[in-house]
C-alpha cells in the first residue's frame, strides 16, 4: 500500500474522530497535534508495511520505556532534546537577540533544591576516593560585567558514572550544590572529577540504540543551571577535553563553548589558599548571562524533575 491509504475517507474519518475533531470540548491545538501525530504513525505503517507483531512490540517497548523512566534519557539520546536547543538558537537568531554561553541539554538526572552556600562550597562528601578537582568561574553580563546574587547551580557523576537519588548508595545531595555569587559574580566548589556514564546496558533506551547501531556513551562533564535577577536563564554543561567521547556524546551535548580544559596544580601557594592537602585538577570556567525580556525568562522550563 502507500499513502494514498491513509488519505481514503473512512481512515480519515477514524484519525478525525480518534484526535476528537468532530466533538466539542478539550483544547482544540492539542486536537490537532493529535491529529497530526495519528496521521503521520499510520502513514509510517502504511508505508514501511509495519506488522501487527511489530507494532505491538513497539507498544510493550513504550510500557518498558516507562517502567523504567528512562523517557527523558531516550529523548536526549535520539537528540530530541539537542533538536530543541538548535530550535531555540534559531529562534533568537531570528530575533536578532544577544547571545552568551551556549545553551545544552539539561539530562534526566537534576534533583531540585540542592544545598545553597556563598561564594564557595564542598561538593563530595568524602566517600569517593576521587581525584581532587577545583571548579570555579564568574558569571558576567554581556558587557563583561560581574553579575552579582546569581546562583550557579551545579550536579554531576561520581567516579562511576552515577548520581546522588538515582544511585541510592550515596549520601543525599551528594555532588549537587548551589552557589550564590558574590559583587564579583565568582564561584568555586571543591568536587571530585566526574566520569562519563553510559546508558544502563539492560535498558530499554540501549535496546533500541544497539538497533540503531550506536554506543550510549556520554564523556565526563559537569551540569549548570545559572541564573540571575533580571536575566534569562542559562541550562548548560561543560564537557572535559581529553575524554574519549568528548565528540561522540550519545546525548549530543557537546558544543564549541562548552569544552572545558582540567589542569594540574602542584604550585603549593595554591594548594594551601585553597586548604587542599596536595596535588589536584583546576577546572575554570565562565558563564555569560543575556537580559530577560520577561519574568518567565528568569527562570527553567517546567518538566517533571526529582524533588521539585
């Protein structure tokens, strides 16, 4: 068969009835999409002549997609989420709007409410036997200057690729901080160097990537949410340049911008302004922050997050 099919009158009549167009009530843009969405599945059957079996286990895929919650961490790695960030820059290109860091994909694994400290904080609690590492950086405006009261909001994986709440063997909030800047819109935390992770490999999320023939790997990197008074808010990360993964991030992440050099210090003036008891990894990193041209702007998108 082919598309003509799904244009006969009675299919057409059914996907109108089904997204509710011939009945009052609901919201008529989310009939619509519906309607598309319904459509364009009974067009992909008709003309990849879909099975029954094969459609039916994409229906249990879904129930097992669920059952795991691995919804979110499906849709960053067939790059639905990256495609929402190219829509954005697009969009405020158009616009003619400033540009400041680059925006990224913020991932499954935020948990809200983190602890909130000035200036500086310590982000493990101790129980990793990670390299050292010194995250710091300033948040600045467009002009270059200090942006002072912004909260840089930071998570990432342990030593083994995990994360506090999702991994029930670490302590609350581990690795997860908040940091109010100061006058000088600096930063700083005291963390550990995170690894990379990859898709948990009984998944139903590297099920359908071994299909497609793609590994579920991300490179070490660091999560950030950065806002401020009065300007728009920032979801971005950084990814740590040496890993093997770093252009290959089965999420697709990576941005030029958003690659962050990790450096070795052994100056020992540094060590003990920092209180550290040797040897670790500096990563520095700045954020520039446009204006808001409105309140909402000021703060993250709505989506289902732990804790929040």
């Amino acid at each position: 068969m082919s598309n003509a099919f799904v244009q006969q009158e009675a299919v057409q009549k059914l996907l109108r009835e089904g997204a509710g167009l011939n009945v009052p009530g609901g919201s008529e843009r989310f009939k619509a999409i519906v309607h598309r969405l319904l459509e364009n599945i009974c067009t992909l059957i008709d003309d990849y002549n879909v099975t029954e079996e094969e459609f039916w286990h994409a229906v249990n895929y879904l129930h097992e997609l669920g059952g795991r919650q691995e919804a979110a961490l499906l849709a960053a790695g067939l790059g639905l989420e990256h495609f929402l960030d190219l829509r954005q820059d697009a969009l405020d290109a158009a616009a003619q709007r400033e540009t400041g860091t680059p925006r990224t994909i913020e991932g499954p694994l935020y948990v809200a409410n983190a602890p909130l400290a000035d200036g500086h904080a310590r982000m493990d609690d101790g129980t990793d036997a990670g390299e050292v590492m010194w995250l710091h950086g300033q948040v600045k405006d467009n002009q270059g200057q200090p942006v002072a009261n912004a909260i840089v909001d930071i998570w990432h994986a342990n030593t083994l690729g995990n994360y506090s709440f999702f991994d029930q063997s670490q302590s609350d909030y581990n690795l997860r901080r908040r940091i109010r800047t100061g006058a000088d819109g600096r930063y700083s935390v005291r963390s550990i160097m995170p690894s990379g992770y990859g898709c948990p490999p009984d998944g139903p999320t590297q099920k359908l990537l071994d299909q497609l023939g793609r590994h579920g790997n991300r490179p070490a990197h660091i999560h950030f949410f950065v806002s401020a008074p009065g300007h728009k808010h920032l979801t971005s990360q950084i990814n740590l340049s040496g890993d093997q993964y770093l252009w290959d991030d089965f999420a697709f992440a990576t941005r030029d911008g958003l690659i962050a050099d990790p450096v070795k210090v052994s100056d020992r003036e540094t060590i003990a302004q920092r209180e550290l008891d040797g040897e670790h990894t500096e990563v520095c990193f700045d954020f520039t922050l446009c204006k808001a041209l409105n309140a909402d702007e000021e703060h993250r998108g709505a989506r289902l997050r732990a804790k929040e």
